[in-house]
C-alpha cells in the first residue's frame, strides 16, 4: 500500500496565494461595483480615522485588501511572494497568516495613533473657532494645520479683519474650517504596504546576509542594508511629507510590530537563517 502525502507549492504557499487572490479579486470587484453599480466600496472597505462618519471598526482587516489600482496592488504582491512565500516555507502557514495580520492591523493602529495626535489639536481649535470666531484664530488655524494655503484665503482674512464683527465671514470662515477637518479625517487608506514592509523587515532579520539585486541601480546589497535603508527613506519620508497620501507612518508601524514579533518568537534562539 502506497501513500501520497500533499506538499504545498513552495513558490505559491496557501497564505501568500491566497491573499494575492483575494486582494486582485477585490480590485476587480470594486471596479465593477464603481462601473456597473456607481458603488464605491472604499467608502466602506478603506481605513478611516475614527471620528470620521465612515469608520468601522473592521475596516482594519478590511483595507488590507483594497488597493488604489494595478500598480498599487502589483507592487504590493510582488513584495509578498517575493519575501512571504520564503518566511511562509520557514514558519509554516499558520504562524505567516499570525505574523501577516497582527503587522498589518499594528501598522494601521500605529498610523491611526500618529493621526490621533496630529488631528487632535486639529479638531479641538476648530471647536474653539466655531465658539469664538475672529480673524486670528482662524489665521493661527491656517497656519498650523493647512499646507499650502490658497492665497485668496489671506485677503479673506484681511477683509475680515476691517469688518470684525461681521456675522458672514464668521460663518464663511467656520465653514472652511469644518470642510477642511471633514476632507482631513475623510481620507481612506487602502493598501496592504504595512504588512508587506512587516514581512520585508522580518526576511532582514532572518536572512540578513541573503543577498538581493536591486534593479535600480542593477547591484547587489545584503538584505538587513536593503531593509534598513528602506526603513530609513522610510522614517525621513514620514518626517519631511506628513501630509502625503502614501502612508509612510503606516510603513513604519508594520517594521515595528514585525521587529518585535520575530525578536519575541526566537527570544530562545542565538542565531538566524
């Protein structure tokens, strides 16, 4: 009597497979909702900041399967089976589908707290302004938390200043406000990208003298120089861009809770691969 025993595909593990499927499928399905039913499920499957009318709490799994287009999602992909596939083969499924989703669920926590601090400050003087509205709160305002400000907004705010008590500049001005924090806490995040930079920083740890080719430039570099010069673009991108529409913050997050993940699962070993 013979017996068969089923290998998984080494270069296509159940996890990494199932997740790049699973996330081009809900690419194709959010395209045809937008197309053929003018449904927008980013309204619903995206990460939102808490005091936004469109937060659901299971937007934190959710938004790692929605991707803001092909490039988005093959980049994304690519990087998973490039690097998951092998972590995947060393760990086993179970602890890769563990390790996937408490980086990537860390990372948009992480990035959701770096949020909370910065538009905290945000909304409360808004409160303030909408309590009390002059011309130089709403100018501190200004320059505080909007990059870039239209020019219009500060001969706005010179006119309102020789009609203080104006009722409709007041209003006009409250108004402009509140439409900027609703655009700043309405912003959707999308993307796999914590959990993947989760996955590379652990393939650094364990494999940190694996050597991979860049293409550009086309050279060599060992993995734990490529991860840590990805993690320092990284750390200066969120620093220099904070208002960016690439989650840098949320990069960072994903390294994090996957450097203290690895460290806590081979606190009983002294080597690596």
């Amino acid at each position: 009597m013979s017996y068969y025993t089923h290998r998984p595909n080494p270069d296509f593990p159940p996890v990494v497979k199932n997740i790049i499927i699973i996330s081009a499928l809900m690419l194709l399905i959010t395209w045809v909702m937008a197309g053929t039913f003018g449904v927008d499920l980013t309204r619903y499957l995206a990460l939102y900041y808490p005091a936004s009318p469109y937060f659901r709490p299971y937007q934190f799994v959710t938004h790692l399967f929605m991707h803001a287009g092909i490039t988005h999602l093959f980049f994304n992909m690519f990087a998973l089976w490039m690097f998951g596939r092998v972590l995947e083969n060393v760990w086993g499924s179970k602890r890769f589908f563990i390790f996937y989703f408490v980086t990537g669920i860390g990372a948009a926590a992480f990035y959701t707290f770096v949020h909370w601090i910065e538009y905290t400050p945000m909304i409360h003087m808004a409160k303030v302004l909408a309590a009390t509205p002059t011309p130089d709160l709403f100018m501190e305002f200004i320059k505080r938390f909007v990059d870039n400000p239209n020019p219009q907004v500060f001969r706005f705010i010179e006119s309102w200043r020789m009609q203080p008590h104006d009722a409709m500049m007041a209003r006009e001005a409250v108004a402009k406000v509140n439409e900027y924090v609703a655009e700043m806490i309405n912003i959707p995040t999308v993307g796999a990208s914590g959990a993947v930079f989760g996955v590379l920083l652990a393939f650094g740890m364990l494999f940190p003298n694996t050597e991979l080719m860049l293409l550009f430039p086309p050279i060599p570099i060992k993995a734990k120089y490529f991860v840590l010069g990805y993690g320092a673009i990284e750390l200066y991108l969120a620093l220099a861009q904070p208002g960016s529409h690439v989650a840098h913050v949320a990069h960072l997050g994903g390294m994090l809770f996957g450097y203290f993940m690895v460290k806590y699962w081979n606190k009983n070993r002294t080597y690596f691969y």
